[in-house]
C-alpha cells in the first residue's frame, strides 16, 4: 500500500480500498480499507508523521499506528466478525 503497508487477503474474501495515497512525496499517507467479509491481515512498517491506516468491518473502525500487525475477520452472513492487533516494534 501506499503507506508501505502489506495486506494478505485470504481466500473468498471481499476487501474494498477506499483511499491509497500518497501526499508531500511520500510524507504523509492514507490507506482506508474495508473488510467487507472473509478474513486479512496487515502488518504496518514505520510510519510518517501524519499518516493514517485505517481498517474497517461493519461493526468497527480501526486505526493502526506505525510498527502493528493485526488480522481483520467477518462473517459473511453478517453474525460478527473478530479484529487482533499486535505492536511489534
């Protein structure tokens, strides 16, 4: 992603990119993307100042800070879902 970001989709799932851009050559970020079902995991390297990384499902919005993994999941019959953060730096 923009913001130097991996996302791994996982099989049958549905991500939606909203926003991936990079501003000021690469000073500041954003990435907006929404796990619309199935399951992800992205993993954050150091980031800019001013950037945002933020993942949505249909019950939450998750901002994620420089250095983070965490794994996204929704049901696709819309009974939930789970997200799992880890601040690894």
């Amino acid at each position: 992603m923009a913001d130097g970001s991996t996302l791994v989709v996982r099989p049958n799932s549905t991500i939606i990119v909203r926003d991936n851009q990079s501003e000021d050559n690469g000073k500041k970020t954003n990435v907006h993307v929404v796990v619309d079902s199935g399951q992800m995991f992205v993993r954050t390297e150091q980031q800019p100042e001013g950037t945002t990384n933020v993942v949505e499902t249909p019950k939450t919005q998750n901002k994620l800070g420089s250095e983070t993994g965490a794994s996204f999941g929704v049901n696709p019959e819309g009974n939930g879902g789970n997200s799992r953060e880890r601040r690894y730096g």
